[in-house]
C-alpha cells in the first residue's frame, strides 16, 4: 500500500520519544522485521508478506483504488487479530508506539483503532525509514566517543574467553562476534545460528554502544573488515584500529585444546569440516587442503588444529594485525597458560586492577614486542 507521510500531531512522535512508551509495535511484514526492526520491537504485522505482495502488485498493475480496498480489509482483520491475542490483557493506561515503514496507512491504521480502543497509542514519525537514518548517522560518531582497548592474539589464544571474563569482572565490552552470530575466521559459522542481515547487526552495534559509558573504557576484539558476511562499519573499525593493543599469547597445546572445545561440532562431523576447508584451496593449494581433509577424517584432530594454526592462520593473522594495528609495538603482553574459564579471569582481573603506588601490577606481563 502507498504510504504518504504525516504531519506531526499529538499521535505522532518523532525518534526522541522512541524509548519513552511502553511498548514498541513493528507493523510491517515479518519479512521485513526480519531484516531488521527497532530494538525491544514485537512484530504485529498488518499484512504478512504474501498480502504486502499482493497489495503491492494490485497497486501497480490495477490501480490505487483496487489496492486499497483490499488492503484495507486485510489490515482490518490482521489489526482485530492483534486486539484479540496481544493487546487483549493491556491496561487502559497502555502507552504504545507504532511503526511501520516510513510512518504511512500501515502504522496509522493500527494506532487509529488502537486509540479509537482508549489507548495512547501513537506513531514514529517518518518510521522505520526515520530510525534507519538515525542508525546509520550515530555510527558515523558514536565510537568515537569511547577509550578502546582491543584484545589481539592469534587464533586459538582465547580473546573471547578473555572479553567474556572482562565482561563477568564489570568492564565495558563490544562483542562484534557475538552480535554477528560469528567467531570471525573461515570456519567461525555456528551451527544453531544464523547470521543477522546487515542492517541488523548495525542496529545491534548501535544499540550496544548506546548503552556504553564514555568515562570508562571498552574492550572489543581485533577484528577483520568481514565477520563471516557481515562488514564492521567503517568508523568503528578505524577507532579500533587505532585502539590501545593488549596481546594476548599461549602455547600450541593451550590453544589447542581451546579450538577443540569451540569447534565441537566439527568433532562430529569431520565431513562438514572438509567441505568448509574447500574454501582455503585457493590460498593453500589442492595438496595442501586433501592432506588436512584425511586429517579431518582419520581423527587426527589435535595434528589438524596445529597444522591449520601454523600454515594457515597464524601467517595470515600476523600480516593483518602489524598492518592495521598501529599500536601493537606498545601492547601490553598477556600470556594465557591453560584454556580453562579461570585462567581468563585471572588475566580480566589483571587488566582490571588499579596500578599499586604507581606501579604496573605483578600479574600484567611486558609487551611480547619488548
């Protein structure tokens, strides 16, 4: 359905009242939300995405008019849907904010029956199109605005271990991989989670930083341009690029068995490993990636996770982090001797413990560079 803009009334808000109601409703299709939506939004679509087709296709094949009559007894039933299900129990004082696309038919249909109801219902303001440009507007400063610290270490070294203890110790984190549904390297998919469109791991960062503190630093891992599909936005990459460097070491059997623990399903299904494994024959060769595949698939998985680690990963990732990290020469060493979660919350407490006297505390160790 065509979806003019409003004029701004006291059923209309604009994104400074975003988080001020009781409720957000997303009315757009679920194909839509899916994609992306505010944060905290439930999904009560007015048409699905099979209607928002059909409707779509009426408007440009027959007319407005045929589109909107029968759009309008579609978001008529979906609407009486919604206040027989969801908004069955809301109280009289139930202060909802709706959107839908850009702030059209969609969402002021629902907040005029809701408000016709007795609710105080009403609409964003230019909606979802508004909140997008919001989004992609305070990425260009937000990170800016924040003392970095980024954890760099090869792969198999625990940095989210690491950022995960910070974490549980009370320090500020952004965990990209977490928000991407990735661990970040060429096998880092996870099994029981797919990664979220772009737009939604942007809003997801964005939502993230929001709720971070400026006074107090945030510790993020060294990350590529891509976590599996997904591009880092541009600004945050370059605030860590330039961020203060803690590097984090460990022995091969440390890592080792770190990697096993992480990648457990790979474990059980040596064949999924080797189809994934494809995907490095461009860079290491037909011979290189079938010896790693009968590796795979004879067990030999500690030989396998070394293999890969010393021939593959650790030269890449050592090329990328001098390249972009400007303050590796400074970083402060850490050296992880165990893959267990205690060991990485004696490093968290470490990096965490107010200097002694004007001294660097004994559990901090130099800089691997030095």
């Amino acid at each position: 359905m065509s979806e003019p803009a409003q004029r701004r009334g006291d059923d209309v808000v604009g994104l400074d009242a975003l988080f001020s109601f009781d409720a957000i409703l997303d009315a757009r299709s679920p194909g839509e939300f899916v994609l992306d939506h505010v944060p905290g939004a439930v999904n009560l679509p007015v048409l699905d995405d099979a209607e928002r087709a059909r409707v779509g296709t009426l408007y440009k094949q027959h007319s407005p008019f045929a589109a909107r009559r029968v759009g309008a007894a579609l978001v008529s039933r979906n609407i009486a849907r919604h206040l027989e299900s969801h908004c069955a129990e809301r109280p009289r004082t139930w202060r909802p904010l709706v959107y839908c696309w850009r702030g059209g038919n969609r969402s002021g249909a629902f907040v005029t029956i809701l408000r016709a109801v007795g609710w105080r219902a009403a609409q964003l303001e230019g909606g979802y199109k508004a909140f997008r440009r919001h989004v992609l507007a305070e990425l260009q400063t937000l990170p800016e605005t924040f003392d970095w610290r980024v954890l760099c270490g090869a792969t198999g070294v625990g940095k989210s271990r690491l950022l995960h203890a910070l974490a549980r110790e009370g320090a500020q984190v952004l965990d990209l991989e977490e928000l991407a549904a990735h661990r970040g390297s060429v096998l880092g998919a996870r099994p029981d989670h797919a990664q979220p469109a772009q737009r939604l791991f942007e809003t997801r960062i964005w939502q993230r930083l929001r709720s971070l503190d400026p006074a107090r630093p945030v510790f993020v891992e060294s990350e590529s341009r891509k976590i599996g599909t997904l591009h880092t936005p541009e600004v945050l990459l370059a605030c860590i690029h330039a961020a203060t460097c803690i590097e984090l070491r460990a022995d091969t059997p440390t890592r080792v068995a770190l990697l096993r623990d992480e990648y457990a399903h790979f474990l059980d299904d040596p064949e999924t490993l080797a189809r994934q494994l494809d995907c490095l024959i461009a860079l290491r060769g037909h011979a290189r990636v079938a010896a790693w595949k009968a590796l795979a698939r004879a067990g030999r998985w500690d030989e396998l996770i070394a293999e890969l680690l010393h021939e593959h990963y650790d030269p890449s990732y050592r090329r990328s982090l001098e390249h972009n990290y400007i303050g590796l020469q400074q970083a402060l060493g850490l050296r992880a001797t165990s893959p267990d979660i205690d060991e990485y919350r004696r490093l968290a407490r470490s990096l965490l413990a107010p200097p002694l006297d004007g001294q660097t505390p004994p559990a901090r160790l130099k800089s691997s560079h030095e």
